[in-house]
C-alpha cells in the first residue's frame, strides 16, 4: 500500500514490514492535492491503511465509516 500512495518502491518508502510505518518524509499523492489548493478527503476500509500507519498524510478528512446501513430514505430500490 506504502508502494501506491507514494510511487516508491519499499526500500525507498521504508515501509518494508506489516509494521512498518510510512515515514513523514515520504510525499503522498494526497499531499501533492492538499499543496496545490485541493481539498482532500480519504475514505477507507482496509485496517492496513489506518493513519498511524502514516496513510493520513495530506487529506483534511481522513475516516473509516461506520458499517451501519444506509437509512431508509437513502436507499433506492434496486431496478433490475
């Protein structure tokens, strides 16, 4: 994951282990949006992507959403 947010490969990044942390140094696609006047968000499911692990760099918002359903009055029936 190290790999694709940063187009480094591993011995660059330092990110070589499953515990290993993204270094702050190590410039996120994110950071590159957030530098240039973006406003960045990141949504994400997948635990290896959590921000202690670095992977929050650069996103104004960066959140993991609840597994709760959709209410009610979101959800659309399905038209097939």
């Amino acid at each position: 994951m190290a790999s694709i947010w940063t187009a480094l490969y591993p011995q660059h990044s330092g990110v070589t282990r499953f515990d290993d942390v993204l270094p702050a140094d190590a410039k996120t696609a994110a950071e590159v949006f957030h530098d240039a006047g973006f406003r960045t968000a990141g949504i994400w499911r997948n635990g290896w992507v959590e921000s202690y692990f670095g992977f929050g760099q650069g996103f104004d918002v960066y959140t993991r959403p609840s597994f709760r359903s959709a209410p009610m009055q979101l959800r659309r029936e399905n038209r097939r």
